[in-house]
C-alpha cells in the first residue's frame, strides 16, 4: 500500500521529480469510478530533454480491483479527446504501461511494468518530435532501470522518516501524562531533532544535484555516482554499452 500510494496521480506534485528527473508537472482533468474500478483523464509535461523539445502526454490513468492473489493492478492508455488539445512549445507523446505490485511481505513489494512509449508524434496530424529510434533504444532500458532504482531509494527515505515521526509522536504522548515532577528525558531532544533535519536536508540536497547531473548528461556518457548501489551501476553500464551480457540479464522486475 506505501507503494502504491507513493505512485498515485494526486501524490505525483510531490514524488514524481524524486523518480523522474524530466518530470515538470500534471493535471487532471477529471476522474470515474464503476464497480471498484477507477479511471483519471490527466496530462503529464515533461522537461526539456536534451536538446529536444519539451513532451506532453495526455492518458487515462486506471486503478483495478485486486488479483485473488492480493496483487494489485494499474495501468494507463494515451487518448485522444478534443478536451486536451495539442499546446504550442510541447510535443505530444504516447505511452502505455500496466503496473502489477504483489505484496511479499510486510516491508517487501514485487513490483512489475510492462510500457511502451513513444516520443514523437506520430499520429497522422502530429508534428513529429525528431527524436531517433536509435537513441530511444539505446537509452530506455537503463532509464527505466534507474527509475525503479529510484523508486525503492525514496520509498526507503519516506519510510525511515515516517518511523522517525511515530517515535517521536509516541514518546510525546509519553510525556503529556508522566507526573510533572517526572518527566522522562528522551533520547530525541532537540539538538537531535536538528541534527536529523540537517542529515535529512543534505541528503536531499546531493540528490538534487545528482540527479541534475544525470539529467544534462549525454545517453552515451551517464556518469557513475559515489552512492551508487550496485544494481544501478549495472544499469549505467547497460545504458553505456559496456556489457552486453549484463543487458540480456536485467528484467522489468525490482523487489522493493
């Protein structure tokens, strides 16, 4: 469920940009809901990629009912609908996905997606996008790789940070009804507290700059960061060529 409320459209304001380092912003343009299923009409804009112009994608996002399993499903379908025109400065794009995520364990998720998606625009009114095939292949493996990489990494964060919250909220009640004249002294003071929400605020600061790093660079020439774990180091090397062994092994499946 953390997994899936982290990728809801009305919480992507806040997550999307720690998975997706193009991702600008959405809309949405309205919702339904029949027998459990839900559907959403959004638009999605993305950066400037490269030296490429700026994308836009207008889909229908869908939240089914679980699986008997307990896996749940979700997906999305580019539309077309006269309510969401084309818009000057953005290319319109394509993309298809659905999303299956089955619960493990209590703190594991198995996550599978399977996408297709297309830069330019080609529907036979579009504008085109110039975008190569070639660079769409070489680069979308390891794009999608990283994302998922991403993904785990903030979900991580968010939960060390919620525990952290409901330690702190448990030893406040804690306090509110010890006897005054014995009021426990917790580890968690407040140089503490400012200690933590300086690690936090670093942390968060290099991952910005590492992923503006990630952003400007080149498809042929993605640098290996300090911090990255190995799996991300394998996609780095699949998305510079440097192994082809390495680009038959890696599935669209990441345990988180």
């Amino acid at each position: 469920k953390h997994c899936w409320d982290f990728l809801l459209l009305d919480n992507w304001e806040k997550n999307m940009h720690k998975i997706d380092p193009f991702y600008d912003s959405v809309k949405i343009f309205g919702s339904y809901t029949k027998r459990g299923v839900e559907m959403v009409l959004a638009r999605k804009q993305m950066k400037k990629l490269l030296t490429f112009g700026k994308r836009d994608f207008v889909f229908v996002s869908v939240s089914d009912l679980p699986l008997d399993d307990g896996t749940w499903v979700s997906g999305s379908v580019s539309v077309v609908t006269p309510a969401i025109p084309r818009v000057n400065g953005y290319t319109r794009g394509y993309q298809d996905s659905i999303a299956f995520y089955k619960p493990l364990s209590k703190d594991k998720t198995e996550v599978t997606i399977v996408c297709r998606i297309d830069l330019n625009d080609s529907a036979a009114d579009g504008s085109g996008g110039n975008i190569p095939m070639w660079l769409y292949i070489k680069t979308v493996g390891a794009t999608g790789a990283r994302s998922i990489i991403s993904l785990r990494r903030a979900l991580e964060e968010e939960q060390e940070v919620l525990e952290l919250e409901d330690k702190l909220e448990h030893e406040k009640e804690g306090m509110r009804f010890s006897v005054p004249r014995q009021i426990p002294v917790f580890p968690h003071d407040e140089d503490y507290i400012h200690e933590r929400q300086r690690e936090w605020r670093d942390r968060k600061e290099k991952q910005e700059r590492d992923e503006e790093r990630m952003r400007f660079s080149l498809p042929w020439q993605v640098p290996v960061l300090p911090h990255d774990d190995d799996e991300t180091k394998q996609a780095r090397k699949v998305r510079g060529g440097e192994n082809e062994e390495i680009k038959k092994s890696i599935l669209p499946r990441v345990i988180l």
